[in-house]
C-alpha cells in the first residue's frame, strides 16, 4: 500500500519554539508530503535575530500579532483560527503544529475531526499527555536534532520502555498477523494508533526496521518490494511440555504455583511467549500438558 503524499500546512508557535529546531523539523516534515502554507505566530518585534534568518532560510511567513489582552495569547488565537480557515479552503490535508502548549489540544481534536492529518511537534519535558493524545503523530524536538554537537538526549528508563514496547510488538504481531507475520508498514501504522508519540528514536534507532531487528524472538524479512515482521519459530511444543514436567519435578512436592513455573520458563528462554504455541493463557498449555493437573493456580503432577 502507497504511503499518502501529504499536502502540509505548517504552523509554528514561535514564541514557544526554538529556532534551532527548524531545521530538523522540516526534514521531519519531508518524510509526509509537501509544505503548501508554513506560517509562524509571534509578536515579531520581541524574536530573536536567530529567528527571522531561520524563517527566511526556510521561506516560512512571519504573522506578526500584538499581546494587546491581559491573559491572552493573540498569536495563539490567530493560529487557531487561520488553521480552521485553512481546512474549510481545503488547501491541505495535514497540520503541523509546531508548539509544546496545551491551548492547542482543542484545535488538534476539531483538525481531526474535519479529516485532517494532524502532526504534533514539541518538548519532551513540558507537552502534556493530553495535547500528544489529541493528535494523530507526535514527534519530539529531542529526537529530531540531527546536529552531532547536541549532547544526545537518553531517555529515563529507556531499558524498561525497551522491554516495553518489545512485548507490545510481538503481541501485534501475534494479534494482527496471519501465521505471526505482519507486514512492516502495517505494524508501524497500528503502533501509532496506539501511541500517538511513538519514535524508534525513543529507544536508539533511527527506523522501525532497527528496532525490530532488535528484539529476541522477531525476525525480518523482504519479499519483493515489502519488509515482513514475524515471531521466529518457537521450540516445539512437545519439547516446552517435557521443560515444564521437569520444573515440577524439582520440587519435593511435586507441585508448583503457576506463575512460578513461568518464571522459570523464562530464565530458560527469555523470548518465550505461550502466545506462540496457540494458547490463550498459560495455565491452558500447563493443563494440556497428560499427567499434570492444574487446580488453584497450581500445578502438580498426576
């Protein structure tokens, strides 16, 4: 399936955003389609000189606004208001928008409910969960510098996230594949449903493709022209059985809670996943198994 050619409106809260991140923005940006409209929003005469030289590199339309209100924004309401304009003129299909604020999130739920892409851009620190739920994407200023100067940002517990999104994806694969198979594209677009702010920047990689061909139990593959995700053949489901027995019987009474013999599987075999050998829960390929009886939580042999 084609990936949708994008025609982009960009808007920018200047007052808000560092002009150093333009540039990564915009290469961002290519990955979607094409810029029709690109404005920034900002009472231009308190910008910095950094500002105006990168807008002008970027041919991006200054949209000067006086704060002439106590408590309110007048480059944020004419941001709002010429982004509704601009979907009712049905230029473009996509928004960009360009700010780490919150006051926004009303305007990415009303783009999205005219059918429009919409696209947040913002801070790690200081975008609230709400304005990234509200739309479609969301990429982070951090993740998007390419300068090799910047000190690159390591997320905090980046190894349990990593862990994380590993489970999620193998559970993808297993719910959404045929035969435990998915294809690449495919996966990306429903990690996104699920996580707006979903990156493999996030986790080190610079592509979906690298992060997958990290995680123990998933391999890759090319047909043609696509890329296939899918869980590596698991051990037999015999050999599983016989481990299982074998737990059991190390311990004196010949009877093991569950989800101790779960743990003990997954020493053994960190990927393993019940999920793969066609059961639902695990208890059921702990019951399937002749001369085990489950009961309790527990299990004991016959």
């Amino acid at each position: 399936m084609e990936k949708t050619e994008y025609k982009i409106a960009l808007l920018i809260d200047s007052e808000n955003v560092s002009p150093k991140y333009i540039k990564s923005v915009m290469n961002e940006i290519a990955k979607y389609g094409r810029i029709v409209i690109a404005r920034f929003y900002g009472d231009i005469n308190n910008l910095s000189k950094d500002w105006h030289r990168t807008a002008q590199d970027h041919a991006i339309k200054p949209v000067h606004q006086y704060n002439v209100a106590i408590g309110k924004n007048a480059a944020d309401m004419a941001m709002a208001l010429d982004a509704q304009e601009m979907m009712y003129q049905e230029k473009v299909n996509a928004f960009f928008l360009v700010t780490s604020d919150s006051d926004f999130t009303p305007l990415a739920v009303k783009l999205r409910e005219g059918g429009m892409h919409v696209v947040g851009i913002g801070s790690l620190k200081t975008t609230t969960q709400a304005f990234k739920s509200a739309c479609n994407e969301f990429r982070y200023f951090e993740y998007l510098n390419d300068d090799e100067d910047e000190e690159e940002v390591v997320p905090k517990n980046v190894e349990a996230d990593k862990a994380e999104i590993d489970r999620t994806i193998k559970g993808i694969i297993i719910e959404n594949g045929v035969d435990n198979r998915i294809q690449l594209s495919r996966l990306g677009d429903i990690l996104v449903n699920r996580f707006s702010d979903f990156d493999p920047r996030k986790y080190g990689h610079k592509s979906l493709s690298s992060l997958a061909s990290t995680i123990q139990g998933v391999m890759l593959n090319q047909e043609k022209t696509t890329t296939y995700v899918s869980l590596k053949p698991s051990m037999q489901k015999e050999e599983i059985m016989n481990e299982i027995v074998e737990i059991i019987q190390t311990n004196k009474s010949k009877e093991m809670m569950l989800t101790k013999i779960k743990q003990e599987l997954e020493k053994r075999h960190p990927s393993f996943n019940y999920a793969e050998l066609g059961f639902t829960r695990f208890s059921k390929l702990v019951s399937s198994i002749p001369h085990v009886l489950v009961s309790k939580n527990a299990a004991k042999l016959k």
